[in-house]
C-alpha cells in the first residue's frame, strides 16, 4: 500500500486503534490483551506481538495523557508507551501524540468532550461501530478522533471509509 500509512492508538488495557492511509481511517476495532489469570506482564508481551503487523506503517500516533484515575491505570500505560517507543525505535516508524484534550476540541468543538459526544462525533462521520448515544466502543472512537485530527492538521481530507455493498449488514 503507497502513501501515508499511520496507526492511531488509545493506549490501556481495551486499546482502541484505526489505521488509515493519507487521510482515510481504512480499519479501526478494539484489543485486549489482559487474559484472566495470565502473568501480569503477558499483556505486555502480546502488545507487542500485536504490534508486528503494523511494522511497516510510517507513523503511530498516541494521546499523551497526564492525569490517571489509578495508580494501576498510570502503570499500565507507561509500560505500554514504553514498549511502544521501543517498538517504533527499532522500526525506523515515527511517533506523535496529541492531548486528549487538543483532540476532543479538535474533534468535537468542546475540550472536554464526554465519551458519548466523542461517539455521536464519529458516527456523524461514518463510524459504525458503538451504538449512538452511549459510549460503547469508546476506545476505538478515541483512536478514530486522533487519527481523523492529526490527518486535519496534515492537510489531508480526514474521512471514514464507507463499507462497500458487497460489506454491508443488512
């Protein structure tokens, strides 16, 4: 695939992600990678196994987040940012982050956008997954926002690709 291919993620333990080249969010879903009773750093060592099929992406792009609910929460993501750093490092990709608060104004019009406004966000912009008006699948939305900002502040046209009918659910 030519052109700028990037990776958008919502860093934690459900990771949200879209991919999407030159402005075109292509796929986007959700992963866990905590499996109950598992060691605790397993999770780690799957985010990077998850990882390897996006080696060849030119840029990822994460939320630089500041503030944590928990301490766990604040763990996790550094050890998950770590990985990631290394993981790029090693692959020649490029990083960039944005405040999630840059991204809801952005995205939204309101920097402290709720979860559910997010999600009514990219539906409007044909995302299909969630359910309108509630914040299931937050996590992907939020990779979906990133992408879709850093793609306005790039100059491209941000855009969801629409299913074709053959992809359809009827």
């Amino acid at each position: 695939m030519t052109g700028r291919t990037t990776l958008a993620l919502d860093l934690g333990s459900t990771m949200g992600w879209a991919y999407g080249v030159d402005g075109e969010i292509l796929y986007s879903g959700t992963v866990c990678h905590v499996k109950k009773d598992a060691h605790s750093a397993l999770q780690f060592l799957k985010f990077e196994e998850w990882l390897f099929q996006f080696k060849d992406v030119k840029t990822i792009l994460f939320e630089r987040v500041s503030g944590f609910k928990g301490f766990q929460a604040a763990m996790n993501y550094g050890a998950y940012k770590a990985i990631l750093q290394r993981f790029c490092l090693i692959h020649g990709i490029q990083t960039q982050n944005m405040k999630p608060n840059d991204i809801k104004k952005m995205f939204t019009g309101n920097g402290n956008a709720p979860k559910e406004l997010m999600c009514e966000t990219a539906h409007k912009l044909g995302w299909r997954g969630g359910m309108t008006g509630t914040r299931i699948d937050h996590d992907e939305c939020d990779a979906i926002a990133l992408l879709y900002c850093v793609s306005k502040a790039r100059g491209e046209t941000p855009r969801i690709k629409q299913p074709s009918p053959s992809e359809s659910v009827h």
